[in-house]
C-alpha cells in the first residue's frame, strides 16, 4: 500500500489495510506528540521558575531560593564530575545494548551498581563533605537526634510528645515530619559501629541505588521481561539521582520499591507465601518511614489487580503487614496521633505560609525535573495506550497484553502522586519527596524509540542540574 495515500482514501480500503495504515499513521505522528509533550513541561518550568521568582521577590512565602527547587545558583565542578561524564557516556553508548543481551540476574545487579556510580557521581560533584558526608547531619537532619535515642523504647513511648513546634525540646523538622522508623534506622547504624555522616550518607546511596532493581522486577513480573530490559538504562540513569544522593527519601524510595516488587511476585505464583509476608513486611515499614508513602496502598492495588494469583498470597501480606505497626504500637508509638500532630506542626511552620495555589501546579514542574524529558514523552505514551484500552483495562487487567499493563502501573503511580499533592501536605522539595513516586513513572520510557537519544537528553538534564545548582533541604 502507498505510504503517502492521500486523506479519505483509506476509508474506501479493506478494514485490515485500514488499520494498518491508521498504525503508520500514528507511528509518524508519535514522535512529534512526544516531542510537544516535552515543550509543554519545560513551558511548566519555565513557568513556575518566572511565577516561583516573582511571588519568592514579592511576598517572600515560597522559601526556596531557586523556585520550583530547593536549590541555589552556584555553578561549579567537583571531584565527581568526570566520573559522572563517564557514567553517562558509557550507559548512553552501551546500555541499551548490554541491558538487551545480560543475563537478568546480570542485569539486576549492574543497574544496582551503575545507578550506585552514577548517584555517587553525581553527589561527589559537591565534593564529599557537602555531598555525602554533611547532608544528613544538617539542622533539620536525623543524625542531630541519634544522642536522644539511647533507650529506644522510652524515646518512642515520648515521640509524639516533641512533635509540634511549642513543644519541650521539639524535634527538628525531618524528625517531626516522619514516623519514628526513619530516625531508628540512622540510631542503628550509630549501634552497629557505623557513625557518622559518611556512613549514613553512602547508606542512603547505596540503599537508595536498588530501587531500580526492584522495579526491574517487577516490570518483568507484571509485564514483560523485553519491556524490563528496555525501562533499565533509563533508571539507572536518571535525573532522580541528583536527590537519592544523599538523601534518606532515596532509601524509603528503595524500600517502598522492592515491598512493590515482593507483592508482584507474589501475585504472579512465584513464592506467594515467602514473597508475600517479605512484601507485607515492607510495606508496613514503608509506612513507619514516611507518613506519605502510606499512598502505596494505590501502587500495591495495581499489583493486585494485575496479578493472575492475586487472592492466595493475600493473607501472608496481610500477615506481613501487621509485623512493624504492631512492633512500633507495643513500643508506645501511636501513628495516628504522631500524622495528626504533625499537621499541626505543618501549618505552624513555613508549611502553612506556602500558597497552595502556587505549589499545587509547581510540585508538577518539579516531577518533570526528576524523572526527565525522556520519561515524560513516556508517559505521553502511557496515557495514550491506556485511553486505546478504554474499559477492558479495569474490566480484565490481567488479561491485558505487556504494555497496557505497564501503562496501568505508571498511572496508578502518577495517581499516587497527584493525591499528594492535592492533600496540600507537600508543597515544595517534592524533587526529594517524592522520590518513591518517581520511580515508578521511570519505566514508561520502555515505550520510546531510539533510546540513545532520550538517554543523552536524561543524562544532559542531570548534569546541568547538578552542576549549575547547589541542591539542599
């Protein structure tokens, strides 16, 4: 059939040639959609850069220096930045490829190890006292508290107790801000003889470089093993990476991922028992880690509904799932009052002058910033395959075929995400909240064509930012 058929011929064709060039049709138009896709999130950042600017000069309510981030200005080079070139470089020339041809164990662990490099890289531009080592012992950071936690139990049992502002001896703010299960983990490393804001710091990258992995895993479990492959150069590379290091959200983004990835393989036969009481586990965990990220229950839906075994597993996670609440109520922490009090302390602080009107469109602009050009043309992608699906994909989820499934789990992600915020409970430093959200929309890029170009465009944001911007919080 003539590519170049005039309009309206093809409705006098059979139906099979119809469709087939309706396909062609669309397959040239794909690129164009994607690439205005991409205008219009960078038209959403130029946006709320000039708006953030204006409202920060006038009224001085955003308290951000560089809206829609957390950041200040200050180009500069550090130790890491050749290293970060390389990393790039080699994942942009070889990873597709490699990705494609490693065996997936293999492949498992060397998107663990060069999301590793490439965060540490990319942390080390800051040099190691400013990037690593001093992130996590800052006014605001949990390693202020270790000192106070000398009886667990008894500081739990207290917790709630120094939570609001004009309380006696207030916790700092990421303190207050998260259930006691994030400042723990940092006492239990001071226990176990790794002390200090190095530690704690490479604890955070490390940690916080698996969740690739784990949606890997869950890609291949719950879609398909070709589209894992194609999704893992674009999260190992992405510009994510400048927050995970160092920063404790990278580690709750690596926990709450590999909950998910647990339950997938549950759902789908593999272990049910085992891998559905280590899924609870950690979902529950996620919880008693941020408040937030209790927004999972969205994700773990998903997972559910695309499951083929979905109900045989369901008492182990459930079973799974009570573990660490139960721990940390028997310990004296009662969750619900330490999220209750924390809204009040929310609103006593800068959270309550930030205008919601500003930020409920800015935290957006800041999504687009951490997961990158590449997948935001992904989700361009998504959203179209999931408006092809129409009503069978909530009708028969399971029987949907790899990539409409895909779809369903970056957009129960991106519905996550949207929750938050609209709760009006996260208005800015969503390029480090929201970490654990981002992850999952990282795999829509399995949809794109010509992977080294989007590659260059994921790793040339991630550069610039990290190299043009001194990023904190």
């Amino acid at each position: 059939m003539n590519r170049d058929l005039p309009q309206g011929l093809s409705q006098d064709l059979p139906p099979e040639l119809d469709r087939r060039h309706d396909r062609r049709h669309d397959r040239r138009r794909d690129p164009l959609l994607d690439l205005a896709a991409v205008l219009a999130a960078a038209l959403l950042v130029t946006a709320a850069a000039l708006v953030g600017t204006s409202i920060e000069h006038r009224h001085h309510t955003l308290f951000v220096r560089w809206p829609p981030l957390f950041a200040q200005w200050e180009p500069h080079l550090g130790p890491g930045t050749p290293a970060a070139l390389a990393v790039a470089v080699a994942v942009i020339a070889y990873g597709p490829l490699v990705a494609t041809r490693l065996p997936w164990r293999a492949l498992l662990w060397a998107s663990w190890g060069t999301a590793a490099a490439w965060t540490f890289s990319l942390a080390l531009v800051d040099g190691w006292q400013r990037g690593i080592a001093g992130r996590l012992t800052a006014t605001n950071e949990y390693l202020t508290v270790v000192n106070r936690f000398h009886d667990i139990p008894a500081t739990l049992r207290d917790f709630t107790h120094h939570i609001v502002s004009h309380s006696p001896a207030p916790w700092p703010a990421h303190i207050a801000g998260h259930p006691p299960g994030a400042t723990v983990t940092f006492v239990l490393l001071d226990r176990v003889g790794l002390a200090g804001g190095g530690w704690a710091g490479v604890w955070c990258i490390v940690a916080g470089a698996a969740a690739p992995a784990a949606v890997l895993v869950t890609v291949r479990a719950l879609a398909a093993e070709e589209l894992a492959r194609r999704a893992a150069p674009f999260l190992v590379l992405a510009p994510a990476a400048v927050w995970v290091g160092a920063s404790a959200d990278g580690y709750f983004a690596a926990v709450a991922a590999w909950a998910v990835a647990l339950l997938a393989l549950a759902v789908t036969g593999r272990r049910p028992r085992a891998t559905g009481l280590a899924a609870g586990l950690l979902l529950g965990l996620t919880a008693y880690l941020s408040y937030g990220l209790t927004l999972f229950a969205v994700i773990a839906a998903a997972v559910l509904l695309l499951g083929s075994r979905r109900l045989r597993p369901l008492p182990y996670v459930l079973a799974g799932l009570a573990v660490v609440p139960l721990l940390f109520t028997l310990l004296g922490f009662n969750w619900w009052e330490g999220y209750r009090l924390l809204v009040t302390r929310y609103y006593e602080g800068v959270g309550g002058v930030r205008p919601y009107g500003y930020w409920v469109w800015a935290n957006l602009a800041c999504t687009a910033l951490i997961v990158g050009p590449a997948t935001v043309a992904g989700l361009r992608r998504t959203v179209a395959t999931a408006v092809r699906e129409g009503p069978r994909a909530l009708r028969r989820p399971h029987a949907l075929s790899p990539g409409p499934r895909l779809a369903l789990l970056a957009l129960a992600a991106l519905l996550a995400l949207l929750a938050a915020d609209l709760s009006g409970m996260s208005k800015a430093e969503t390029e480090r909240i929201w970490l654990p959200f981002a992850m999952w929309l990282l795999p829509t890029c399995a949809f794109l064509p010509r992977p080294r170009a989007w590659l260059t465009a994921q790793a040339t944001l991630a550069l610039l930012l990290n190299h043009l911007l001194l990023t904190g919080w």
